[in-house]
C-alpha cells in the first residue's frame, strides 16, 4: 500500500490486461466503423471493459451483418 491508502496494482498484470484488451479493442472497432454502426463506435471507444463488451460486440452483433462491396470499373 502507498501513502495515498490506495493499493499498488501489480505493472505485470496491467501489461497482461493491455495484451488482452487491446486486440479485441481494435478489431471491435474496425467492425463497427466498417458496418457503420457509429453507436456502437462510440460506446466501444469510450467504454472499457477488459475486452468483454469488445467480445459481445463481434461474436454477436457484428455477425449478423455484412459489407457490401462494389466491383470497380
């Protein structure tokens, strides 16, 4: 416990949630900006849950949609 009263939290184990989250994070996010949902942009950006809303997000939202491409000329 430090001065302030509040406990250390251990450096290996925020590097360990970084890891974690991060991945999720970005690929929740590519998802949403692809299939324009700007709500769920927004609360994926600001919300942090560890991955977990992230993970929601992809398995099941995002799946029951898809991007239409167009074919260039």
């Amino acid at each position: 416990m430090n001065p302030t009263g509040i406990p250390d939290f251990p450096t290996w184990l925020m590097v360990l949630i970084l890891l974690w989250s991060i991945p999720w994070k970005g690929v929740a996010l590519w998802k949403a900006a692809r299939l324009s949902h700007k709500k769920w942009f927004i609360l994926l950006l600001i919300v942090n849950t560890i991955g977990i809303l992230d993970i929601v997000y992809i398995r099941f939202i995002a799946r029951k949609y898809t991007v239409e491409t167009i074919e260039g000329k």
